[in-house]
C-alpha cells in the first residue's frame, strides 16, 4: 500500500469523524428551554407596588447558591394567583402593610437542586440560620424536603409582610456568620419584614403558622397575612407561614420547568 493510499484513508476517516461529531452536537445546539404556558405572567405585569425578593436567585437560602433555574430576579404566576395577590395587596396598603414575595412559581429542575443539596450530609454551610437544630439526615423523612413542589404548577407563592415605608435591606454576604433563623428578630439577618416569630425558610416546628410559642405580635402578623389571603382563595400550608396556594390550581397536576425568566413567558413583564 502506498503512502498516498494510506494518507487517502486517514482523511476519510478524519472527515467521518468530524461528521460524526457534528451531527452529535446539532441537535445540542439547537436544543431550546421550554415556555410557561400562556396563562402565566410576572407578577410585576399585575402589581409594582408588591416588593420582590427572590431567595434562590441570590446565596442567601439554605443551599447557599443560586438555585438553578431561576436566570433572573422574577416572581412568576399564573394569572388568576397574581391578580389574587393584587387584591390581597390592595387591602393591605391601606392597613399600611405591602407584601413581599420570597419566591413563586419553581421549576423542577431547581427542585432537583434541592434534593441533591439534601442528598450531600457534607455540605452544612447554611445549617447555623436554617436548619440550626434539625440533622440533615432528616430533611426527607420530616417534610422539608420533596421530590416534588407545588411552586412547581405554578400558583403557590412564598410571602411575607412589611411595613411602610418599607426599609431598604442589605444583601447577604456569603461567608458571614450565621444566627438561627428563630432567633429574635434584631439578632437575626436583617430583613425589613415584619416579625413573624422565624425567617423564611425556617426548617423548626417554630414555622408552623400556628405554633403554640408564637404569641404577640408575631401571631398577629402571621395571622394577617393567613386571613388576608384565605379570604382571597389561598390555602396556607400549616407547616410553614409563608406558603400559600391560590385554589383552584390552574394546573393541579403538572410540573412545569421552564426557567425563571422573562423570556420563558409570553406576556413579557
């Protein structure tokens, strides 16, 4: 065989390669992200005068980073929720309260997040503030978390409230120390909501809307926010203050994953 022959037969395959290898990537590449159905909309399109602090965009939430899926700092709904929190807002404006969201619609691909986080008992960077008391062996076993999330149909929001004017609040640093998110609440990471008796997030029996230790002013506001909202057609979730789901669901049994982002909606905001 000659060497012509021979380099001849390395280029053939050379080229069949890069074939190859292009016609693995294309579909790759021309992969797009799925869309929130039309129904679904920012909630800052509804109401601008709700505040929005969305925790898994940032590090401050118990995993410590930001969640994946969530692209940008954005509470989605679906439509019938948000305008129920619209009017939600309005009473509650003229009480001299606003809402505050911590987080809204989730996609399961940042559920999956938490479940890996929950998975790894090695990563106990957020326990001091979130978890102080509970072992992270039992994060599944006690409810906190779930393979699934009713954030994830879209119409279950995380809130809480704050007084007007509403205070700025600093954002958190990673790294600094962290104090049990039942602590009281001036030794606790500022936050300009009202005290509800935790923090958001708050993985202790304490979350429970109505805990028996949580007198006062804490269950007064705890106690706001429910009424104000059940009266709308929320249901709180009794385990956790600040859980909310609008009824009916627009979707009571599917599990969207469209990333949080402007882009994954129809109605821009």
């Amino acid at each position: 065989m000659t060497r012509l022959t021979i380099a001849a037969r390395g280029l053939v395959t050379a080229l069949a390669a890069l074939l190859a290898a292009t016609a693995t990537s294309a579909p790759a590449q021309a992969k797009t992200e799925p869309k929130a159905p039309d129904d679904f909309v920012a909630l800052r399109a509804v109401d601008r005068t709700i505040i929005e602090e969305m925790r898994y965009f940032t590090p401050h939430n118990f995993v410590g980073e930001r969640v994946d899926g969530y692209q940008q700092s954005l509470c989605i709904l679906t439509r019938p929720a948000a305008q129920a929190l619209h009017q939600a807002q309005k009473q509650l404006l003229r009480q001299g309260y606003a809402l505050k969201v911590y987080d809204c619609y989730r996609p399961q691909r940042a559920v999956d997040h938490f479940v890996r986080w929950a998975e790894d008992l090695d990563d106990q960077a957020m326990k001091d503030e979130f978890y102080p008391d509970v072992d992270k062996t039992r994060l599944f076993a006690d409810g906190y978390i779930a393979e699934k999330s009713g954030h994830s149909r879209g119409s279950t929001v995380d809130l809480t409230l704050v007084r007007l004017p509403a205070r700025p609040t600093r954002p958190y640093v990673p790294g600094e120390p962290l104090v049990p998110c039942y602590a009281p609440q001036s030794e606790r990471f500022p936050d300009n909501s009202v005290d509800m008796g935790t923090g958001y997030d708050c993985f202790d029996t304490r979350s429970h809307t109505l805990d028996p230790r949580i007198q006062g002013q804490q269950r007064a506001h705890r106690l706001l926010l429910k009424t104000t909202l059940e009266d709308l057609g929320f249901v709180n979730l009794a385990e956790e203050w600040w859980h909310f789901t609008y009824r009916p669901e627009s979707y009571p049994a599917i599990y969207f994953d469209f990333p949080v982002s402007a882009k994954s909606l129809t109605h821009r905001p």
